[in-house]
C-alpha cells in the first residue's frame, strides 16, 4: 500500500506539471482527492492492514494528501498568474501609436444662417417668438384675412389634420399669437418650420424654413420696414448688396410689396440664375392690413406695423451658391463637410 501511495503522488504530480488550464486541474484534484478519488479508494483499503501498520500508512497517506494539495496550490497560483499576464499583454495600448483622428461635427448651414440672423435682429432689439407647428384654421388663415373661400389658399395648400386643425404653411400664425396675447409695442421675428403640399424639386420642399418679422407701435411706415430689411441684407451679404421693392397683393398686409436682391451670380447684369433680370425675388412684405389688427384687439387708428416673410433655404442657397434645395435635407456629408 505504501508503494501505491508513493506511485499516486508521482502521477499526480506529473499530471500537474502538465496542466495548462485552470479547469483541467480541478479535475486533477477531483481524481487524486475527491470522494471516489485515487486516495480515497486506498485509504478505504485500511481496514485490512494489521495495528502495526496502520499508523504508519496513515501517516503516509495524510503526508501523500498534504503534498498533492500543495502542489495543486502552487500550480493553480502559477496558471493565474499566467492568465493575467496573457490578458494584460492582449489588452494592452501601445502608446506609441498614432492616435484616431476624430471628426468634429459643424452646425448645418440652415442652422448657420438661421443663427446669424437671429443675431443681427437681436441686434436691433427684436425678440424672438415660438409657436405650434399644428395649429388651428383660425390662426393659420382667417385671422391673416384670408376667409375660408379667399383664393389665395390655393396657393398654399397645407396637410390637414381635419377640418379645422392643419400644419402650419407659414409662421405668420406665431405673429397672430402674439398679437392676442402682448400689447403693442411689438418687434419679433418667428423662425420655425411650415409645410405645403407641394412637389420635391431643386425650388420646392413640403417641409422648408421661414422667418418672419413683426413690429407693431405708434408711427410706423414703409420707411422703416425698407431701413429694417435693407439692414439685414447687409449684415448678411455686404454693404455692396441692393434692394429692389416691386408692388404685390397679400391679404394680410396693405400696402404690399415684393423684395428682390441684386443677383449674386452676375452682380446685377443679368445671368440665368436670376433669368437675365438682375435680380431675385426675396421675401414678401407690407404694412400690416388693419383689419388683421383689429381682429387681435389692436387699434389700428393708433397703432400700425409692418410685417415680412423671408424663406431660410432661399437665404442659404444665395449665401453659399447652392443651386438645388434638396442637398440641404440629403445629409450627403461630402456637401455638408464644405461648410
């Protein structure tokens, strides 16, 4: 029995010299030590040793038992060690190396222009005023003068919710809630999204951009609406930029008019960006019609305004010569990173 004791701790030892794995060596000590185990099978063996013998193998075998466990220790301390310095050299970070270059995102040229003319309005003590998007009938059209049978809906075709509740065509609807809510004197611009019916093509967009203008108080004429937008077409394009008001018909202002820019293509000698004229159109315009004031609760024998609409891509397109609206919602970066 010694002898078979002795041979157990030489295979386990061995087998343990051999092991790679943590896993493998805890079926080493299953085999060696465990319930059914080697050792345990020889010890069961005791009871037909003499009383001589006895104390003698046990003592051996419980030495037997000490030496596979401390080898199965050393071993399991030298398989995690070996692990760990495996894991570190696998995710380790050579610093060395060049670093990722990362890109940095820039404000979309809608958001750019959008911003400088928030700025240059600020500038000029407006304030800047929100509305809802989905609005009411009321506010989108009856309150600009504009009944249910005016024909100038047709123009501006809308997507309806139902009968009374549609999406918004301009923000002229937020000059409205502004109106019946503050008392004059009113200078605000309302920049937001509007949405027509309309087709997809280089001109056209069912979703595109507006800001209007608004101000309301005692003494106000064309004068200063043509002082207010020939400011802004400065900031925004130079002092070399020029203005032409042409006369227009919009039922929610009276006088109306229609503003032109000299081309930016030609300079005002006429190219085909701007069909030999010189100029292209702007925005509408106006004094604002009395009976859209008196409809808010405003006097119009005391008090009286001017009113503009400018579209945003219309602005964006002249500042950076883009000749298609659709780049603009495409999200191609190869145009977006030019800016």
């Amino acid at each position: 029995m010694k002898e078979q004791l002795k041979k157990i701790e030489e295979l386990a030892k061995a087998e343990l010299a051999e092991c790679t794995e943590i896993k493998a060596l805890d079926d080493l000590r299953i085999k060696y030590l465990g319930k059914k185990g080697e050792l345990t099978a020889i010890l069961k063996q005791m009871g037909k040793l003499s009383a001589e013998e006895r104390p003698v193998v046990g003592q051996l075998a419980n030495k037997v038992r000490a030496d596979i466990e401390e080898a199965l220790s050393e071993k399991l301390t030298s398989l995690k060690a070996s692990e760990q310095a495996a894991r570190i050299a696998a995710e380790s970070i050579d610093i060395t190396l060049p670093g990722k270059a990362q890109t940095i995102g820039k404000l979309h040229p809608l958001s750019r222009v959008e911003n400088e003319i928030r700025d240059i309005f600020m500038g000029m003590g407006f304030n800047i005023a929100d509305g809802p998007e989905v609005d009411d009938d009321y506010h989108v059209f009856e309150a600009l003068n504009l009944p249910p049978d005016h024909p100038a809906r047709d123009t501006q075709d809308t997507f309806y919710i139902n009968d009374k509740i549609l999406l918004r065509t301009q923000t002229s609807s937020v000059q409205v809630h502004v109106m019946e809510t503050q008392k004059p004197p009113i200078r605000i611009i309302s920049p937001g999204r509007v949405y027509r019916s309309d087709a997809v093509d280089a001109t056209h967009s069912p979703l595109f951009h507006q800001i209007e203008g608004l101000v309301v108080d005692k003494g106000i004429k064309m004068s200063d609406l043509k002082g207010t937008l020939e400011m802004l077409m400065k900031k925004l394009y130079g002092n070399e930029c020029r203005l032409r008001f042409r006369p227009h018909h919009f039922p929610f202002t009276e006088p109306s008019c229609e503003v032109d820019i000299m081309c930016f293509n030609c300079g005002g000698k006429g190219c085909s960006m701007c069909k030999d004229e010189g100029f292209i159109e702007l925005l509408g315009a106006g004094m604002v019609h009395p009976k859209v004031l008196e409809g808010c609760g405003i006097d119009s024998s005391v008090y009286s305004g001017f009113a503009f609409g400018l579209g945003l891509e219309r602005m964006v397109m002249g500042r950076y010569s883009i000749n298609d609206l659709r780049l603009l919602y495409e999200n191609d970066v190869r145009f977006l990173e030019q800016f």
